[in-house]
C-alpha cells in the first residue's frame, strides 16, 4: 500500500520553544487531499481510496514550477 497527500497536508509541529521569535511562514492547512494505491500481484497499482478535496486555493499552472514538488 502506498499513498500520496497533499503537500499542506498537516500543520507544523513546534520542536524548539526557545525560537518562538521566529516567524517562519506556515504553509501547512490541513488538508485532507491524498490518494491510497495498492500494488497487486502483477505489480499494477490499483487506486483503494481518494479524496480530491483541498481545503485551500490550488496553484495555476503557470505557477506550478514554484513549487516543492516540481
């Protein structure tokens, strides 16, 4: 089993409280966006479970070379 989620997925965990100062940009919303695959025998890739909705604005296309994954 595999599965994939979206980038935002989750929020940010604070792991040091003496750099509370720091304002670093959270991209994280939440979202519960993610497609689940399993692999059969054969090794094809079979789709078990998805959910398509973001609970934020997706990126254009244009803009899509910004992001992490690209």
């Amino acid at each position: 089993m595999h599965q994939f989620c979206c980038w935002k997925a989750g929020f940010k965990q604070d792991k040091c409280q003496y750099h509370k100062d720091h304002t670093n940009v959270d991209v994280r919303t939440g979202c519960k966006a993610f497609v689940q695959f399993h692999i059969d025998e054969d090794g094809k890739w079979i789709v078990t479970r998805h959910d398509t909705e973001h609970n934020h604005a997706l990126h254009s296309p244009s803009k899509q070379h910004l992001l992490p994954s690209h």
